[in-house]
C-alpha cells in the first residue's frame, strides 16, 4: 500500500521539531552535467544549502534531536565523530542556539594535526568543549567504544549538576539518550519533500536517489520514505567508510525502527537497501586524485562546490555507475548533496598538489 505525500507529513508531524533550516532546500536539474558524462537526466537537491552553519543534511536531523534535547531539559549535549566532523560542528551550532551547551569527542590519528580549520575552526568559533581523542590510524572507531566513553563524561557532568543529553555519530542510530530514530525520520520528510518538488515540478519522480553514505540515518530515513510513497524508486548508498556486509544491516535496522516509529507497517527487506562500497578509494577521509578532478569538474560545469569526504565520492560513484551502464538513458537520477564543504579547506595541500602542481 501506498502513502500520500500529506499522510507520511501527518506522521511526522507528530515529532516534535524546532525550526532551524530553510525548507524546501532547491532542487534543479544538471544539464551540463549530465551531458558531460553523457548520461541519464542528472537532478540535484541541495541539502548543502540548509542554512544552518555551512548547510548540510546533519542540519535536517538535528531539527528533531534538538527538540527532543529540549523535552529532555537536557542543558549539555555529548557526541562523538571524526576531527573535521560535519556532525559535531552542526550539533554545536544548533546545540548552541538554544542554550545547550556542546561537548565533542574528536577522535584523531595520533599524526594527524588538530589546527583550528575547517569545522574545528568553527567548533572553536562556538566555543564548543572540544575533547581530542587518538584512534588507531586507518581504523575505523567502534561506535560501541566511542558510547562508553560518551557515558563515562556523561556521568561526570550529571555529577556537576548538568542535565547531559548522549546522542551517537551522525544522530542515526538508536542509542544514548535518543531513543527514537529521530535522524532517519528527518530523511522521510526529507524524502516528502523531494517528491513534492518533482511532482509539482511537472517531472515525474526520480527512478534513483544517489548520496553519500556515512552512519546510515540519511539512507535509512529515504529508504523508508521511498518505500511509502514511491516504492519504484531505489535509494542508491555510496559508503564512504564501511564494507557495504555490515553497513547495510545497520541500515535495515534504522530503516526497521523507523517504519515502526511513524507505525506505517512497510515491512523494509535487506533487498530495500542498496550500497556501494566501492568508491571508498584509500578509505575514509583520504582524498586522492579522483576526488580532487571530481571536485573541479562539477565546480566547472555546474558551479556546485561538492565536499572531499562525503559527496565527492558518492560523485565518483554516481559517474562510475553511469559509465558502467547501471542507469537507463531516460532514467532520472537526482543527486543528493549533503553538505560538508568545509572540509574542503583543511586539505587544501592535497587538493592543491592533485589539481595545480604538475607530476
Ligand atoms: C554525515 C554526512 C553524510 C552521511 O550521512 P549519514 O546519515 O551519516 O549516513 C553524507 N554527507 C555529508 C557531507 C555528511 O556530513
């Protein structure tokens, strides 16, 4: 059974939510772009452009953890991520604004420098307690580790009389003091949002939905909003981190615990939920030259500036599935630009030796 764009806004309605991001984000098609690669018609939804602090699709989320930090009469907000990451600076900015104050847990390779640029810059600007952590280069932090040590700050700060509120990376899964999968329920309305704009765009609905994949909560929350209100459409996961086995089953779990939190009985299956771990180049966070040339190709033929962690390898992909002849020629594939730039400064050098020094 299928729902209406207004029944699935009902429901999600019934979450509470503070007013933080401009809403609709734009949603146009690539011409040039998608002549360039000589593909399928190429859309883009600039979830880049929420507004909050740089933009981004963290900033749909916290548009509901935050309101859920409030009816906790919660005054400190704890989370954990990588040193430049999108998360944590969106959390503190948001977290901010309303008076609560942030902690980050900033886990770092021992040789990697935490100078104040990109979002630490900005984590600085905000005043945000910034707590640097050192993770085993090239290894992915376990995100039961990273909550232990979120409970154990935790706990100090309920001992100075704080009301402290735990939330995971990425505000995706279910865990520390957010017991409902509030980031995957931004990305249903999320998803609403993009049909609305396609349908009364006089299109017709994207046959694919490409983005960068990370702690699941996006992909999970379109997933669902696919499911419901336009079952032909598949949700594309480009993995910038994890082997696709594992991450897949996490998204089917937030995916599950969404459907049952707005009670639309979809029944999601693992073959809802499609990822690509192949464009994760060295790994995450490593910026190589496919990276850098696809950063100017889509700054020169679209003006868009994509970032180097996150959408420029779901680019990377999304070009390589175009290549491959995964899409039909009159399939219409909107691209979702999740944000991120600010990471683009702290590697400059790298960026710089792809794209300017000759070899
Ligand atoms: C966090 C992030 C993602 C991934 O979103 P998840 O919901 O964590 O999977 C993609 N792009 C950018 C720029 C991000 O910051």
């Amino acid at each position: 059974m299928a729902y209406t764009i207004r029944d699935i806004l009902d429901r999600v309605d019934r979450f509470p939510r503070v007013d933080i991001i401009h809403r609709p984000t734009p949603l146009r098609k690539l011409e040039r772009l998608s002549a360039r690669l000589g593909g399928p018609e190429i859309y883009v939804k600039r979830d880049d452009l929420t507004g909050l602090a740089f933009g981004g699709n963290k900033s749909r989320k916290l548009e509901f953890i935050i309101a859920d930090m409030l009816e906790k009469k919660a005054d400190v907000v704890i989370t954990w991520a990588s040193l430049q990451s999108n998360w944590c600076m969106q959390t503190a900015a948001a977290a901010r604004t309303f008076g609560i104050k942030p902690i980050l847990m900033l886990f770092k390779a021992a040789d990697q420098p935490a100078t104040a640029d990109g979002n630490v810059l900005l984590d600085v600007i905000l005043d945000a307690d910034i707590r640097f952590l050192e993770k085993e280069k090239g290894r992915i932090v376990k995100a039961a580790q990273a909550m232990d040590i979120l409970e154990e700050a935790g706990r100090k700060v309920r001992a100075e009389g704080h009301r402290p509120y735990l939330v995971p990376v990425g505000g995706s899964l279910v865990r520390g003091d957010m017991d409902k999968p509030l980031g995957a329920i931004s990305y249903v309305a999320g998803f609403a949002e993009l049909l609305d704009q396609t349908r009364n765009g006089g299109g017709t609905e994207p046959d694919f939905v490409v983005h960068s994949t990370g702690s699941g909560g996006t992909q999970a929350g379109l997933v669902v909003g696919a499911k419901a209100m336009a079952p032909a459409c598949r949700i594309i996961g480009i993995s910038v981190s994890d082997p696709k086995g594992p991450f897949s089953d996490e998204v089917l779990e937030i995916a599950r615990e969404t459907d049952e939190a707005l009670g639309l009985g979809l029944g999601i299956l693992p073959d809802d939920v499609t990822v690509f771990d192949e464009y994760l180049g060295q790994g995450y966070g490593i910026v190589d030259r496919a990276v850098a040339e696809t950063i100017r190709l889509v700054f020169q033929t679209e003006g868009i500036v994509l970032d180097p962690i996150y959408t420029a390898k779901a680019m990377i992909g999304l070009q390589d599935l175009i290549k491959t002849g995964f899409f039909k020629p009159t399939d219409k594939v909107l691209f979702l630009h999740t944000g991120g730039t600010p990471a683009l400064f702290p590697n400059r050098d790298k960026i710089f030796g792809f794209l300017v020094k000759k070899a």
